[in-house]
C-alpha cells in the first residue's frame, strides 16, 4: 500500500487506479490515529467549526482557528500530507489569497490549502501555484455558500449545471490544481470529472468512482451532534476501537465498497 509524503505520490497513484484516503483531523491524538489507520491525506477543514465549536455553519471559522488547529495536527502527525482549509472571506481577492494562504502554510504547517470555487478563483489558484503553494480545489456543494446556494443540498443534477462543474474542474486543473474534492455532486458527473482530469478527485458524496474519498471524522464514528450526511456512514459499529474504525474506512474504500449506492447520489 502507498503511503505517499508528497503530492507527486499522490498523481502516481491515481495513475496506478490506486483509492486515495483522507480524513479531517482537528488535533494531534486524531490526527495520530489516523495516520497509524493508513489514512493517506489528512484534512484540517473548516467543518471545525461545526462538529467541534458547535457553530450552525463554516461561515465563523478564522484564519487564527485554522492555524490553531493545524498546527496541533501536525504535531500528532509529523510526517503526513496535511491540507488547509482556507476559511470564508480570506481569500476573496487574489492579494488577500496570497497573503492569508502565506500565513497559513508558514505558521499551520501543512503541505497546502483547499479553497471552495470554480472560475472566479483562477488568478488566486495561478497566484499562489506560482509561488510554491499547492492547493486543491473544491466543487459541487461548497459550504462557505450554503447561504447562496439555498442549503446543503446536491449539486449538479441538470446538465446545465453539470456542465459547468466539469468547465469549472478544467479551468483549476489548468489554472494549477493538485487535487479536487467534489462534494455532493451526482454519481456520474463525478466519474466524467474524474475520467476528464489528469489531476486526482477527492469525492465526498460523489459516488465510488473518484480517485479517492474523504469523511468529516465526526460524522465516521458517529459523534456529530444533530444530523449526520445521507452519504456517510459510522465506521466504528462493530469496531472496538477509533483506529479499527479507521482501518475499516480505509479497506472499504481501498477495495471500492465505499461508497455505495446507500452512501451516493444519482
């Protein structure tokens, strides 16, 4: 099994149609476990602000609480590929992306950041690209617009608005993406993106076919207050132990049994 350490690892495995496995990570002893479980990437998201501060929405969550948070999973887990989210409104202009992205990578450690967007983000992506930040986008259902967007609902239903997901994916790829995560978006859009990009898809709701999945750590072992997502499923029933719980997740996706048709959209 790869354990990659670098984003070129990462493309060799897509290429060798091996599952890519991430999870979000908010603190040192999580971000251990899963590391140990074989978890390939792990993610310091905004959902922080959800299933750990308790807030309604992402929306609160500061660049302070990021780096925060990131800087605790990197000690628990010294040697991983880590990714950033960079939260609501901090990189709204190509200038303010830099800069907070700067800050982020220099003081939260990890290896790059994830923003949520299609084509109004090119001049940031090519921004920070070419000045030796990695980033990954994010498509399909993104949190930070939940308000715009009417709710956390599917995304990508008519072909419409499939088409211009897929527009959206080849516009960051070309503007410099390693990574995409597609969140909530149809089981076959999903696959076209996937079949369409060089560059690896991270899918979340997205069906079995993307390069990789990820899971909000919470919702996995079944911790998250209120309602957990129709598209995950808590790995630690019939575990005895948050690694064990782990580890399933990691085999189910490895050998493509998750997600199923239970856990995606059509």
């Amino acid at each position: 099994m790869t354990t990659p350490r670098n984003l070129t690892q990462l493309q060799l495995m897509k290429e060798k149609g091996e599952k890519i496995t991430c999870v979000t990570a908010y603190d040192a002893s999580f971000a251990a476990q899963a590391v140990a479980a074989g978890v390939n990437i792990l993610l310091v998201g905004d959902s922080l602000g959800m299933v750990v501060q308790g807030q309604d929405s992402t929306l609160p969550v500061t660049l302070d609480d990021m780096i925060y948070h990131s800087k605790m999973v990197r000690r628990g887990a010294p040697n991983a590929l880590i990714m950033m989210d960079l939260p609501f409104m901090t990189y709204a202009t190509p200038e303010t992306t830099l800069k907070n992205a700067g800050k982020l990578m220099r003081e939260g450690m990890g290896t790059m950041v994830k923003v949520e967007g299609g084509e109004w983000l090119l001049p940031s992506i090519q921004m920070l690209t070419e000045r030796g930040i990695p980033v990954c986008g994010h498509l399909g259902l993104t949190p930070q617009s939940v308000h715009q967007l009417g709710g956390y609902r599917v995304q990508g239903r008519s072909e419409i608005d499939a088409q211009r997901i897929l527009n959206d994916a080849l516009a960051l790829e070309k503007a410099g993406v390693s990574l995409l995560v597609l969140e909530c978006v149809p089981s076959d859009l999903a696959k076209r993106i996937t079949n369409a990009l060089k560059i690896p898809t991270i899918g979340i709701g997205a069906g079995v076919d993307c390069d990789g999945q990820v899971l909000v750590l919470y919702d996995m072992l079944g911790i998250t207050m209120g309602k957990t997502p129709s598209f995950s499923k808590n790995f630690l029933i019939g575990q005895d132990s948050i690694k064990s719980a782990l580890q399933n997740f990691v085999e189910t996706v490895k050998n493509k049994t998750f997600p199923d048709l239970e856990h995606s959209f059509n």
